[in-house]
C-alpha cells in the first residue's frame, strides 16, 4: 500500500468561464536508442502512458487543478497520483478543451474543461503509489504514443505540444535547462 494518498471530491476544484480547469503532463525520458542504422541520435524519448479506468486507450496523466496549489503543483501532483512518477516541470505546452462524459456538475453542466499540459522530465518511478491498483503504465516511443492517446486533445498535446518543443529544444532552443545527455 502506497503511502501517498489521492485527492478525491470537488469541493477545491478550480473553475473558470463555465470550464473545469485542469492539469497535466506528458512524463518523458531518454534511454539509449540500440538501432546501428541510425547515428541521427543517441537517446530516444519516450513517454509515459497510463491505462483509462472507463475505456480503452492510453492517457497521459491529468486531473483537476485545485485552489490550495498552483498549475505545475497540481500537474506534478496527478503525475505522482495517477503514474507513480517524480520529475520536474520543464515546459508548459499549452492550453486544450476538451468536454468530459463524466464530470459534469453544477459549475460546469456542459462537461467542458480546459487543461493545462507540462512536458515532465521523470527523475524517479515510484515502486508504490495511490492510484497503482487500477493503473498501468507504459512506456512509448512519440509514435507509438499517438496511436494508441484515447482522446484527440491528446494526441494533439503530443504531437503538436510536445513534440514541436522537443524538437525545437533538442536543437537548442527550446528554453530549458532539461539536458537530454
């Protein structure tokens, strides 16, 4: 049993213009890449998915944002939460509606939300944490990731987010100190 213990209820949950506002991240690391055809690079990064609890399809981890905690807090949060990793917050992606099937409630009939994605550096995978019982997590390449996101706005945190400033930052310059080496 994980120390650690998972927010529940609504009752400091953010909300703003009719939206549910939420945080998340694509936890991501470097391993080395073993393919002797390719001298292009000499890591590859990878992504950390975690299963749906309602579907199939992967996810990236993602929850609401409360009052008592900032963005990258909350981010950083869900990602200890819902995958079991620790990392730091490097780059905030941007901004993604989305209408939730399963939480609408008084401050936000209509299910609509707006997340907050960061990409996250994983420094360490927890062997134990509060949402393992129902989660599985995975390890993708960028490719493989986007096939297999179970929602739109996510794939497109991933390919057009992520990936957009990982590339820019692999060349130098993407603005952190996150040193792929």
């Amino acid at each position: 049993m994980s120390e650690l213990v998972a927010r529940t209820g609504r009752h400091q949950q953010r909300y703003e213009g009719g939206r549910r506002l939420v945080a998340g991240c694509i936890p991501f690391r470097y391993r080395v890449n073993n393919d002797e055809t390719s001298d292009k690079h000499k890591k590859l990064v990878e992504v950390l998915m975690i299963n749906s609890q309602s579907g199939p399809g992967l996810l990236f981890p993602k929850g609401g944002w409360e009052n008592d905690e900032t963005v990258e807090e909350a981010a950083a949060r869900e990602a200890i939460e819902e995958a079991g990793v620790r990392g730091d917050i490097v780059h905030l992606l941007g901004f993604y509606d989305f209408k939730s099937k399963t939480h609408q409630d008084a401050c936000c009939p209509e299910g609509m939300c707006r997340a907050a994605v960061f990409a996250l550096r994983v420094n360490e995978e927890l062997t134990l944490w509060p949402e393992q019982s129902t989660r599985q997590r995975t390890w993708l390449t960028v490719p493989e990731a986007a096939s297999q996101c179970r929602y739109q706005w996510m794939q497109e945190a991933l390919l057009t987010g992520f990936s957009e400033w990982h590339d820019k930052w692999s060349r130098g310059g993407g603005g952190t100190n996150c040193d792929p080496a």
